[in-house]
C-alpha cells in the first residue's frame, strides 16, 4: 500500500516541534480550505516505536493512545492506518 511514486516527494525535516508540525498542518489546511488537515499515520509503525518491545498488548495500546493525544492537544488529527503484518498491530 502506497501513493503512486511516493518516495519522490518525501522530505526530511529536524528538529520540529509538534508545534511546529502544527502550525504547518493549520496553513495547509487553510490553503485547503479545510477545518483541521488530517495526517495518515502507519499506526503498526507507531505501536512499534511507542510501544518499545513490550508483548502486554495493553500496555502498547496505552502507549498509542497517550501518542494520539499528545498530538490532538497540538490541533493535529491522526488517521490510523493498518496496513502491515505484524501481530502488535492485529
């Protein structure tokens, strides 16, 4: 699952804030015309990451959803997306 020549037009950016990310994600939205802009996250990525290499589903779970929030606080919706195989994400 992907965007069609996707790797083309990733970029890297360091050391940004999440109100950073914000306030890029309120001024695209404006361009867009958009409420709030919505970015979606590879979330068996996330649970990997946040969730270390914990088994306790529970605890991974907690993790993804304090992850979610700290996000929100900032204005920034997150679309989960399970794409991959891995069994934490199922």
């Amino acid at each position: 699952m992907g965007i069609d020549k996707g790797i083309q037009t990733l970029y890297c950016h360091q050391n940004l804030s999440k109100a950073n990310i914000a306030d890029i994600c309120r001024g695209l939205a404006a361009d867009r015309n958009m409420t709030r802009l919505a970015i979606d996250v590879d979330f068996n990525n996330v649970a990997f990451v946040v969730g270390g290499k914990s088994k306790d589903g529970r605890m991974v779970m907690g993790a993804v959803a304090d992850h979610l929030m700290k996000w929100l606080g900032c204005g920034v919706r997150l679309v989960p997306v399970c794409d991959g195989t891995r069994p934490i994400g199922k």
